[in-house]
C-alpha cells in the first residue's frame, strides 16, 4: 500500500519527562503493527533516542547538524542493528537553526518513509527549531508529567485545535495532578487522544542499562501503552494516497 507521508513532532518542553522512550517505543510498536517505514529524525542533543533505537550508531553527520551547519545527512537502519531507522543528531554545529532547513530534510525523509518523528529538544514554543517543527508537522506528539501539566496545558491548547495530536501523561501515580485535565483534552475529533502511563521504576533501570522498555520480559504496562499509542497513530494516519 502507498501511502502520504506523515511527520509527527514529539514536544516535551523540558528534558527528564521521558519524551525519546516513549517515542522510541511508539516507533518500535508501529513498525512491529504494520508495514510502514518508519524513521526518528532525532533532533535532541542528548541523542538518547538514537542511544535507544540504535546504540551501534556511528553517523557523525545527522539531523542537528544538518538544520545548524548544513553538509549530509545519514540515517542508521536495520543493516546498523536499528530498531527503526534513526537520524541521529550528529555533531552539533553553531547552535543557530537555519530558516527552512528543517523543512528541506523533512521533505526528503517523506519521499522515503511512511512516518517521520521530529525527536525535538525539551524547549519552549518560542524556540526556532519547535517553532518550524510545528509549522511544517501533519500532528504532535506531547509529552507531559504531573508536575508540568499546569505549565503547558494553556500554552498547547490553541495547537490541539488544529493538527491530530495525542497527549501523553507521563510518570503519573495516583494523587498527583494532571490526569483529568489530559483525559479532557484528550476528546478530539480524531478520537479519545490521551494517554496516561502510570510510574514504573522499571522503566528508569532499563533506560539507564540502554533497553528499550517495550523490548524487557516481563513487559511493563508501560509497553501496553506505548502499544495504544502506536495503534492510534496508525488508525489517524495511515491513510492510502
């Protein structure tokens, strides 16, 4: 089947939330549901869905350096041991994000793959790279905690009115907030949208051992989760041309 090519940004607004393992495992459950091509255009300086999706990955030229100094871009497959194709991020170049690059890859990983996640860093909306991101993605991927849901909630509304998105409650346990403003939020025209994933410390040890939460037995809840995600994505998205 031919099918658009779908770019989703994955946003946090703040690194620690646990935005590139569950997008790590969105792609991973997505691949595994379907025979879309997937790929992480990983944008985050930290790398750590690329460390996730492809730990032997040796590319020096990727996606950050690409949008900042410009040069080639190479991705990490199957052949590199990936578990989804993976851009990573590369050599950071001058910090400054040149206008319209990000669209320029993005059109080119289109052509070539079924869904292109945008792994973004953990920044404001005013940042240039999530301002373009927004502009150009087909839906978004939000990823929240309990302790940020105040924060963010008022500054992504207006966005969720636009796009497809799902909203993610990460690391949540009972008595913390967040859950019913998400749930709310989550009542799209695209169907139920939110998803909240309940705090599991073994998530924490697997991440930290370099695993792949989806990937351990037994499989946490977490995995479950992602899973839901993933066939969310798939039922919104893949559409044929």
């Amino acid at each position: 089947m031919t099918v658009v090519g779908r770019v989703i940004s994955t946003i946090s607004f703040k690194g620690g939330v646990g935005k590139s393992t569950i997008l790590s495992c969105v792609a991973v459950g997505l691949k595994r549901a379907s025979n879309a091509l997937v790929v992480v255009a990983d944008l985050a300086e930290d790398a750590a869905a690329t460390r996730l999706l492809a730990p032997q990955c040796t590319v020096s030229e990727g996606a950050l350096t690409f949008v900042t100094s410009g040069g080639s871009v190479s991705a990490c497959t199957a052949e590199d041991g990936a578990k989804v194709d993976v851009v990573p991020p590369g050599q950071l170049g001058d910090y400054n994000v040149r206008p319209g690059v990000l669209a320029e890859l993005v059109n080119v990983l289109r052509n070539e793959y079924n869904f292109v996640f945008l792994d973004l860093p953990g920044v404001g909306l005013t940042h240039p790279l999530i301002r373009e991101a927004i502009e150009i993605s087909d839906g978004f991927l939000f990823v929240l905690t309990p302790q940020s849901v105040s924060l963010v909630l008022e500054k992504i509304r207006p966005l969720l009115l636009k796009k497809p998105y799902v909203l993610v409650l990460n690391k949540w346990v009972p008595g913390l907030p967040g859950k019913y403003e998400v749930e709310a939020l989550g009542r799209s025209k695209w169907g139920q949208a939110s998803f909240i994933i309940e705090d599991d410390p073994k998530v924490e040890v697997a991440v930290t051992q370099g695993k792949l939460p989806c990937d351990i037995n037994p499989r946490p809840k977490f995995a479950e989760k992602t899973d839901e995600i993933a066939a969310f994505i798939l039922k919104v998205f893949y559409s044929p041309r």
